[in-house]
C-alpha cells in the first residue's frame, strides 16, 4: 500500500477514513501540502487539449440541453428588486419562450433577502432557488453575523446555500479555521421540518492564485462536509477558468475514489458563450467521468450564458444564426 | 507643364483638375493617433522649402501620455514569445513594403534625393526590419548561456529587456535612420517612445501608421512629431523611463551632455550621441540591442 | 468506458487537397519524370491507394546533385545571406498559408490524427523555416568561430538529405531550412510511404520563387537514399531514421571528407518520481509514448516509476488510457490515428508477442479498431525488467514498456542502461533532484516535468547510438558551415 503523497485508497462509503487528518490543525496541513503538486504548465495544457474537442450534430444539441439544466441562474448585485427576481425566475422556468422543447434551468441563485421572491415565483417548478450567504462576496465578518446570514437563507426556504471561505484566513494558513466556518455553516444548513440546505463552497480561486491552492482547498472543503464546491464569486477576476476547473474535477474524482462520496462542482463567473460551456462538459467527461454530467453534480454559475444557449439552440433547430432580439433580457 | 497632371489625367479634362485631399500628420500615442494636447503644430517642408502640411507639436504632457502607454505596454509585450515578436516584425516589414511608393515619395520629400535613391533607402530600411526580426529568438541564444560556476549549481544568464526606452530619432536619415533606432529597441522586448526628426517627420508618420496596422499592440511603439531639444529633456528626466537613445542629438555635444546628466538621476542606460549620424546602410552588429537588456543569471543546486 | 456524452464524427473536410494520380521528381525546379519503377502511396487509414510516385534510380539522383550543384555554383553560394533569407521567410509564410491543406494531406498520407498535424507538425515545420531564415545573415554571431582568414563560416555545398515516415513535413523542415539557411543546396528524399507533403512542399518553392536546383526532391525508397549518400559530389548527408541504416550511411562515407549528422533512434526512460505532479505526470507519460502513435524516435516508451507510487501511479495511467480516442485521423477528435505501414504494425505486433512471451503483463483500453487499415491500441507492458527485450528494442509504437526503480542513483543507471541515448523525461516537484537527473543522464534532450516539447531554438539530438549532430537552435548550423 502506498505511503506516500499520493491518494490512499479506502473502503467505500465512509469520509471518516480521513478522521485522523482532521483531528488537528498541524495533521490537516501536513495532509494537504503532502497532496501532489500541480504543475500549471501541464495543467493548462490539458484543460487547452480538451477545449480543441469537437463535438458537432446530435452531440452539440445534447451537450446545449444539458447545459441548459445545469445553469445556475445568477442575479447578485445591489440594484436587485423583487421585480427583478420575479422576472428572472420566469425565465429560469421557461428559458425560451418561443420554444416549449426547452428544458428549465437548474436553479436560480440570488442573495437571502430575496430568496423568498424567488421561491414565490418558481413554486413546485422544480427549478431549486440557491442563496449566497456567509458576507458573500467577502466573508470578511464575524462568524456568527456569516452563520445569521446562513440561517437566515435557509429559513427562507433555500434549497442550497453557496457560501464563501474566508481568503484570507486560507492565505495566512489557518487551515483549521477555514475547515471550522464550512463545517459550521454545514450545521446551518440543517432543517428539522424538511431536507437540509446543499452546501456549496466557494473559493474565489482568481484570489488564491496556485493550482497548488486550488487542490488542498478542494481536499479541505471536502473533508469539511461540502456537497459542491465551487470556483468563484464572479466578482473578482480571473473567476472559472478551465484549468481551474480541472484541477477541481481531479479533486472530486479523486475524493470519490478514496471514500466513495460524490462531490459536485460548479464553476461561476466568466462563461458567457456556449462554445465554453461544452469545452467544460467535455472536461467533466473526459476528467471526472460521465457520472458528472448530471445537473445534481455539476453546474455553471451564470447569467448571460443562457442566451448563448438559446441561440445556439435555435440556430441547431433552424440552420439560421440567430440574434438577441428573439431571446428574452432577462 | 507636362501634358498630364499629377493624378494621371490629361490636362484639359473636362472633369477639371481635381483637388486631393491632404492627410492631417497626428501623433501615435497608445495605438491611437491623437494631436497634440497643446493644441500646437508646426510647419513642414519639403526640401525645396515648399510647405508640405502642419507636423503636430509634441508637447512635454504628449511625452508624459506616451511614457504612460509603453509602460502599460510593457508587460504584455516582453511577455510574449520571441518568435512572436519576430512575426510582428517581420509583419511590419510586410506591410512596409506593400506600401514602397508611399514610403519612397516621403523620403524623396523629406530629404530631398533623387527617386533612385529613395527607392534604395526604402529597400534597406524593409530588410533592416527583416534582419531584426529574425533576431527575436536569436539573441538569447548568442547573448546568454550556461555558466561553469565552480560548484554544484546550474547557472543561466539570460538577457531580458529594460523596460521603457526612449529614442531621439536621428535628424538626417528619416526612415532608415528611424527604423534602425526603432527596431532593436522593440524586438527584444522594450517599448519605446520616439521623437521624430524635426524636420523631417513624415516618414516617421507613415511609419506609424504601419505599425498601427501590423498587429503591433498598442502602446509598444509611441512616435512624438517635435523638437528633440524640447521633449528630450523632459524623456531624459523622466523616472518612469528606463533608458534614452540620443542619436537624434548627434552632433550637439553640450545638449547630449545636459541630457545624459539628467538621465544620471535614475541611472538610465544611455546611448551617447555620436558627433555626427552613422552610415546607416552599415551593419548594426550587437550593440543596438544589447544597450537595452538587462542580464539576469540565476543559480540552482543540483542535488537529490 | 461507454460513452453518455458521445461526440459524434468531427471529420475535417479532405476538399481542400488536390491529390494528383501520378507525381513525378523535382529536379532543378520542375516536375520531371523518374526512371525508376514506380510506387504507390497508400492512406494507411484506410489502405485506399492515393497516388503513384515515381522512383528516382541512380541517373535521376545524378541530374538532381547535377541541379544543386549548379544552383549552388551559379545562384546560392553567391547570394548574400539576407536575400536567401527572405526566399526563407517567404517559405515559411506560404506554409502557413497553406497550413490546413498541408495538415489534412499529411494526415491522409502518414495516418496521424488532424488534430496533431494541424496543430503541431504543420506549423512547427513553419516556425523552423521563420528560424533558420533570420540566421541566413548572422552566421558570424553564431559563435562558430571565423575561417583561418577571417572570413565568415561558409557553407558545405550540396547536401543529401534522407527523412523518415513519422514526421514527414516537419522532418523536411528540420532539414532544409537550416541547409538552405547556411547557403547549401539540396537533395532530399521523401520516405517512400510518405511523399505526399514534400512534394506539395515542392510546389511551395516554386509559388516562392525558390531559384531552381535549389531544393530538389527525389522519391524512392531505399536504392534511391543509398545512391544519394553515396553520390561523390554530395558533400553532406543529413540522415533522420533507423539506427541499423544510419550505422550503414556511416560506414558508406567513411574515407571521403562528407560531413554526416544522424539522428536515429531511442529507447527514452520517462522518469517518474514519488512526488511527480501526478496527474501532469500521467499526461506526460501518455504523450510521451501515444503521441504520433509512438512513431517518435525521442518517444517515452520506457516507464521508470518510483516503485512507492507505482500502483497508484499505473491505476490511473490505465484509467487516463480508457479516454484516448483511436479511429479515423481526418476525425478533429481522434487522439490515436493509424500505423504508418502494413510492414510497421507487424514490427509491432511481433514485439508485443515477444513482451507476452517474455512474461510482462500486457493490458489497452478497449478499443473499437475500424476493419481497414493499419491499427493498434495504446498498449502497456507491466512487470518489464531491463532483460526484456521490450526493455532495449525500440518498438516506434504505441507501446509501453513499464519498469520500476528504487532510488534517484538507480533511475539513472537504468534509464542510462542502453545503447540508445536520444532523451529521456523526468517528473519530480524537487528542482535540485531535476538537475541532478538531467546533469546524469545520457541523453541529448531532457525533459522535465514535459514531454515531447519541440521548438526550432532548441537543439535536438543524441548521444551514442541515436546519432550525433544537432537539429535546432545555434547548434543546429554547425552541421552545415565550415
């Protein structure tokens, strides 16, 4: 059995096989800097190969739906009304109005005051309503004004919670703290009169920098309890890249193949067109495997994208290249 | 008066004499082509004396704009590949000489030789361009290299660009003069900010708007129409600029000492000003390039 | 591993090339007649016959030194670097005008995948031709060295050049470019299953205005490569191939005062460590050995991995394996095209039987391999020990042979342990330990923590028994000066 830096393998089922590693602050950083390093060239390589896939006819239209049930239907910003919510969880349930053959959306993702608009609107459509929380875009506050803020969401009746690591806690090297606010904002999370919340966390990858970074923070996250993990707040740039999704993708197939758990991946901010959209599928394919390639373990975080969609969707459909007008703005 | 006109029709046409329309020169600052902000322009002749058109004046704050876009410029420029550098170049030549009869009749313009001879200034600025753009990935190899450190360490010296440099183009040679002081500047790396002839700028505009359309990234190359003596001082003082060619002072010992004390001030590498322009048709050899690169060694153990 | 998210055929379109029924030889800058008995070229894809090449016999490779002498006496020798130069540049822009038409023809003739001809050979071969053109003028800053009169190196005269199968365009480049940028003129031969590139390379001289005799292009097989190396008036010889054939080229022009370079074959130990960048390591080791159907003379086709991570490691290079596309070369996604030959795969296939019957563990990925055609899957042999001869013999296929090491000290001495020594790979986060390797290995290149990374700045070639000289790079002009 092999002692080294590399992935132990386990028994199926159970996270706890890495009980010892979260014991302590010292075992848990020693564990994930004794994860292999990246090398960015080589990685970037990769992800650049894969984006050269070609994926043409019954392929392209598939892999658009598909993309199509794993967009995160995003509106985060500080002018955001009701109305505007209200306006986006239309169009998240009918994304093309010209076209019933459509499929709706995963979810729609706003901030937790509004969570209750959206939920008013998307009613039993099943298209979820995700929350951001913890001083998203930040984190910088208090833990329990992030856990009031987690709360909260979840009593508005969130289906998944995105929440934001504290960047700098990670950076200065306080692993264990970083590890501590996940694991309490899982508890957060919890329902007593129905399913608990999802988790997802974000890592703000542009801010972390290394894809050195980017896998012990994947590992941390996971053995921390995360039911997704996801790259960027869309607020900072460079948010998802596809080398940084990659790397991401190595960790959830990894984690699974050592504890036998399932974890999704959602990358967010910067993928506006279709083209990019399939680039990334192909990587979950090719990467993770075709397990992935279900809108319940991986989503886009997106907001123009969906247009992009839609008109490449059309032009599938009628042979001719559409334009914005015959999509609705929203 | 010859039967035909200048446009080729005969004279007497019907149509009349048509009246062309005559180009403004602007500055190249940044990709664009701006005027002066000083609102200042000068006069320019050909050298018959005959008014060609109104030359923008660089002022110090064109300067200053200029120093800002190539040093915005840097970054991505040194960061590219050599061999891309060496296609740009070798692009700019392209473009260069597709444009041969505008090129030739500025310079038959501005220094007022015979078509002939313009024609072979031409010829040797496109191929000074080309023999500089095949140097892109070349002076790395000739100019670095391994060093035998007594030790178990691996040691590589390898020459990087300086950063901004600033070229007083020479006052005589208007184009192959203007190339040659351009070229070995950009093509390892550097961005430059050129002050043209005085008297002579129109080549070095049309030289400019070849560069704007030879995928040349904004900024890299910033050509200022105006008085070395004026803007040189102030390229000369500037912190932001890394090192000064003074060529186009040749021949002013006392304002190429002034300007070279004043670039004392950041330690800028300086290009003296030689007593009068050299023969530019000879070969330049190393020194152009190298008096802008900076030597970086770097040392490694070598070890289990 | 089924496919949910199939891709569906991608396939570039072959409309933009004009194979012609019959080629004849360019000789002194026209299309000639050969006098040898003709030959067909066949697409190894699908084993359809695209066109009949004429053979050049010993009266043709006459009229062709004939031809590059007298370009050579007449025009090149005497034109001053910087105008050679720009014939190179020109050259050099047309193949990348002509890129994707160079790139599928290669493809249909050499049998690897679009994806690697568009991408790689094509405008690699480009970019050494914008290389070698800028030295035409700078040969006394080359660190040569000046003549005993002071005078700047000169060129040699005539050189015969002979290129292999696997990187037919790419491997003229690295011929004549360098050659021509020296101010020597040309012979080259073709391989016989792979003309198709250089002679529309041919016609890229003329649309140039290459003078004629310049570069001349003689097709054959080996009759036609013999009487070239051995022509007297050929005053070098660039030869690119199998070891066996360089030691006879060797042989043959001992006692006259031609100057040889040869870049033969390999038997690369791609080096992996225990604290290797682990799933950049696993890409390395299957570019190394699957890229170019492992037609590569510098290819990774030994495995060295720190026995520590052995397991792990071979779990998921299978796994890695599992997504490697094989099938149709024209298709944008195939990873993995066809072997070159009918004669080559045998090679193969007889290797493979005697690495089973050596005892080693063979194992590929399943693979829907099409009916026609020359095909093989990735292949790995495990429990390989240096006494198997999957362990010495260069295979140039897509098989690994998978062997592990204890120590640094003990990855040297095997991956050294060869008569070979073209290159070798190294995968390890630990700087000091990367040069300590490469300082130690055998091998004319060393990559590390990359593999199969080519550019025309960097010398390539080996020591020992892969050959001597240098292609690429400041290096790569001393073969052809004096």
């Amino acid at each position: 059995m092999s002692s080294t830096s590399t992935v132990p393998a386990a028994p199926s089922g159970d996270a706890g096989v890495y009980a010892d590693v979260t014991r302590s602050e010292s075992a848990l950083r020693r564990f994930l800097h004794g994860l292999p390093g990246v090398d960015q060239v080589g990685a970037e390589a990769r992800a650049a190969a894969l984006g050269t896939r070609s994926i043409k006819t019954t392929a392209k239209e598939h892999a658009l739906d598909l993309a199509v049930r794993m967009v995160d239907l995003t509106t985060l910003e500080g002018q955001d009304t009701p109305g505007k919510v209200r306006a986006l969880a239309s169009k998240a349930m009918r994304p093309d109005p010209a076209d019933p053959s459509c499929p709706q959306v995963a979810a729609v993702c706003v901030y937790p005051d509004l969570v209750a608009t959206a939920k008013q609107t998307l009613g039993s459509s099943g298209v979820h309503v995700a929350s951001v929380a913890t001083s998203f875009p930040s984190g910088r506050a208090a833990l329990e004004v992030k856990l009031a803020d987690t709360r909260a969401a979840v009593a508005a009746g969130a289906d998944e919670v995105d929440m934001v690591i504290d960047r700098g806690a990670f950076l200065a090297g306080h692993v264990q703290q970083v590890f501590d606010e996940i694991v309490a904002t899982k508890q957060a999370c919890a329902r007593t009169d129905g399913p608990d919340a999802h988790l997802k966390v974000i890592f703000e990858t542009g801010e972390l920098q290394t894809y050195d970074n980017v896998r012990r923070v994947s590992w941390l996250a996971m053995l921390a309890g995360a039911d997704f993990i996801k790259t960027s707040t869309g607020k900072v740039q460079p948010a998802a890249t596809l080398p940084v999704t990659l790397v991401m993708l190595e960790a959830v197939r990894d984690f699974r193949e050592a504890t036998g758990r399932m974890i999704g991946v959602k990358p967010a901010g910067g993928i506006r067109t279709a083209k990019d959209a399939i680039k990334y599928l192909v990587m979950v394919n090719e990467v993770a495997g075709p397990d992935w390639l279900d809108p319940e373990w991986f989503r886009f975080g997106a907001s123009t994208l969906l247009n992009d969609l839609l008109m490449q969707r059309t032009k599938m459909r009628t042979g001719r290249y559409s334009g914005p007008d015959y999509f609705t703005l929203d | 008066m010859s039967a035909i006109n200048k446009h080729g029709r005969k004279r007497g046409d019907a149509r009349g004499e048509r009246i062309d329309v005559r180009k403004t020169y602007k500055l190249y600052i940044g990709g664009a082509f701006p005027r002066s902000e000083s609102g200042h322009s000068y006069a320019v002749a050909d050298r018959t004396g005959t008014f060609v058109a109104n030359a923008a004046l660089a002022s110090r704050k064109d300067a200053r704009d200029a120093v800002l876009a190539a040093r915005k410029a840097f970054g991505g420029w040194s960061g590219r590949t050599a061999y891309n550098r060496g296609q740009v170049l070798y692009r700019i030549a392209e473009v260069m000489e597709d444009r041969r009869p505008q090129f030739v009749q500025a310079v038959v313009q501005s220094e007022g030789v015979s078509v002939d001879a313009a024609e072979g200034v031409v010829d040797e600025a496109v191929d000074r361009l080309v023999w500089y753009a095949g140097w892109a990935d070349k002076v790395a190899q000739v100019v670095g290299g391994a060093n035998p450190v007594a030790g178990p360490f691996f040691n590589l010296s390898s020459p990087e660009p300086t950063g901004v440099v600033a070229v007083l183009a020479p006052q005589e040679s208007s184009l192959l003069g203007l190339v040659s002081a351009v070229a070995p500047v950009v093509v390892t790396g550097n961005t430059a900010v050129v002050v043209s002839s005085y008297e002579r700028p129109l080549p070095a505009v049309t030289f400019a708007e070849v560069l704007a359309t030879s995928d040349v990234p904004a900024g890299v190359v910033n050509i200022l129409t105006g008085s070395a003596a004026t803007i040189g001082p102030w390229l000369a003082a500037h912190m932001d600029v890394n090192a000064i060619d003074l060529v186009g002072v040749a021949g002013d010992a006392a304002l190429a000492t002034d300007l070279e004390v004043a670039a004392a001030d950041n330690l800028k590498r300086v290009r003296r000003a030689p007593a009068t322009e050299p023969d530019w048709s000879a070969d330049p050899g190393l020194e152009p390039m190298t008096a802008f690169l900076e030597v970086k060694t770097v040392w490694h153990p070598i070890g289990v | 591993m089924p496919d949910i998210f199939e891709y569906a055929p991608a396939p570039e379109s072959r409309g933009i090339v004009d194979i012609k029924p019959s080629y004849g030889l360019f000789i002194g800058g026209d299309f000639v007649e050969g006098h040898g008995t003709s030959f067909k070229t066949v697409n190894p894809a699908t084993e359809e016959v695209l066109a009949e090449v004429a053979e050049a016999d010993a009266a043709d490779v006459d009229a062709a030194v004939a031809a590059a002498r007298a370009a050579y006496d007449s025009v090149w020798s005497r034109m001053p670097g910087r105008e050679r130069a720009k014939y190179l540049f020109r050259i050099a822009r047309i193949l990348q005008e002509r890129g994707r038409e160079l790139a599928v023809l290669e493809s249909i003739d050499n049998g690897k995948p679009i994806k690697e001809s568009r991408d790689v050979d094509v405008p690699t071969a480009a970019a050494h031709f914008f290389y070698y053109a800028g030295w035409a003028d700078k040969l006394e800053h080359a660190g040569l060295g000046r003549r005993q009169d002071g005078s700047v190196p000169r060129p040699l005269g005539v050189a015969g050049q002979v290129i292999p199968w696997n990187f037919p365009l790419l491997m003229l480049a690295w011929k004549i470019a360098p050659a021509l940028a020296c101010g020597n003129t040309v012979v080259l031969k073709p391989a016989e299953t792979t003309p198709l590139t250089a002679l529309l390379f041919a016609e890229i001289c003329q649309q140039a205005d290459l003078p004629p005799g310049v570069v001349n292009i003689v097709t054959g097989a080996g009759a036609t490569g013999q009487a070239l190396v051995a022509h007297p008036d050929v005053d070098k010889v660039a030869f690119t191939g199998s070891t066996e054939v360089g030691k006879a080229i060797a042989r043959a022009v001992a006692g006259t005062s031609k100057k040889v370079t040869l870049e033969l074959g390999g038997k690369a130990a791609n080096i992996v460590f225990d604290d290797a960048p682990i799933d950049q390591a696993v890409e390395g080791v299957v570019n190394g050995i699957f890229f170019n159907q492992g037609h590569v003379c510098c290819a990774g086709s030994r495995l060295l991995v720190q026995e520590s991570v052995a397991e792990e490691f071979l779990a998921r290079l299978k796994r890695r394996m599992g997504t490697l596309r094989v099938g149709d070369p024209l298709d944008k996604n195939t990873d993995i095209g066809a072997i070159n030959s009918a004669e080559q795969l045998a090679k193969i296939r007889e290797l493979s039987a005697i690495g089973e019957a050596e005892g080693a563990g063979r194992w590929s990925p399943a693979c829907d391999l099409p009916a026609t055609g020359y095909w093989f899957p990735p292949t790995i042999f495990t429990g390989v020990s240096q006494a198997h001869r999957i362990a010495r013999e260069e295979i140039f296929g897509p098989v690994l042979s998978v062997l592990t090491f204890r120590t640094p000290a003990e990855a040297v001495e095997k991956a050294n342990n060869t008569p070979f020594g073209l290159s070798a790979g190294v995968w390890t986060e630990k700087g000091s330990r990367i040069l300590f390797m490469a300082d130690r290995l055998r091998a004319g290149v060393v990559w590390a923590n990359t593999f199969n990374k080519f550019d025309p700045a960097s010398p390539f070639g080996g020591y020992q028994e892969s050959g001597y000289g240098r292609e690429g790079g400041r290096h790569g002009l001393e073969g052809y000066l004096r």
